[in-house]
C-alpha cells in the first residue's frame, strides 16, 4: 500500500476539508485546488460514494492526501514519519517517495524498526538520509 493510499484509507475527504473550514456537500463545488472561484464557475462535484472530488476542469480526482499536502501544507516527509508510527510500512521496493526508490538497506531497518530493534526517530533520521542521498 503507498503512502498516499494508507492516509487515504485513514482520512476521509470530507473530514480532511472540513477540517480546513471547507465545507463539502454532494454536487457541484468550486475546486479548492486551482482558481475555480475567479471564473465563478463551479467546475468539480464531492461524491460521498467514493468520497473523492472530481474536478472536470483539471481532469482531476482528490482525496484525503492531496487535501493534506496541497490545501493544509502538510509534507510528504511528515506524512511518512507519521503513517510509520501509526504501523503502516512500504509496500515494498517499489515504493516511491518523490522518486526516490528506497534501498533493501533502509527497508531492513523499517524491518528492525517493527521488531522494536531501532527508535523512531532512528528510523526517521533514516529515511531523511534516504530521501536527501
Ligand atoms: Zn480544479
């Protein structure tokens, strides 16, 4: 599971936005992720079957993450130190953050982490020299 879909599974949309004062009702909204406003026309749609938002202008679908990263400033780096405390752990190599492919070696010390081998904050002073290599 990547990042993005673990704070997904964890967050809802909804909740996420009303958390910025944004209120969400079902139908068209104005997008709260470009200048939707200006143009007075309201270009997206909040499906609480989903709970994602639609922009049809952008093309574009968001949820819980992008609210977070893009509406509150939350950064990704946070988000991972975060989502590793809460028990969550890379899908495996694969895994990207940013386009960074995290190495077996780091891998092996979230291992070491979840055996209760190493600290958080060694854990998460890993990953900032992971992702800064
Ligand atoms: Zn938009």
């Amino acid at each position: 599971m990547t990042l993005r879909e673990y704070v997904n599974s964890k967050l809802s949309t909804k909740i996420a936005m009303e958390s910025l004062g944004i209120k969400v009702t079902e139908g068209s909204c104005f997008c709260e992720f470009h200048r939707d406003r200006e143009g007075g026309k309201k270009s997206a749609k909040y499906y609480a079957d989903g709970d994602f938002i639609m922009c049809f202008s952008e093309r574009k679908t968001f949820q819980a993450f992008d609210v977070l990263t893009v509406l509150a400033g939350v950064s990704e780096k946070d988000l991972y130190s975060w989502a590793i405390n809460d028990g969550w752990s890379p899908g495996g190599k694969e895994f990207l953050v940013k386009n960074v492919v995290l190495s077996d070696a780091f891998l092996s010390r979230v291992f070491l982490y979840k055996l209760g081998k190493l600290k958080f904050l060694e854990i998460v002073k890993d990953f900032k020299n992971e992702v800064l290599k």
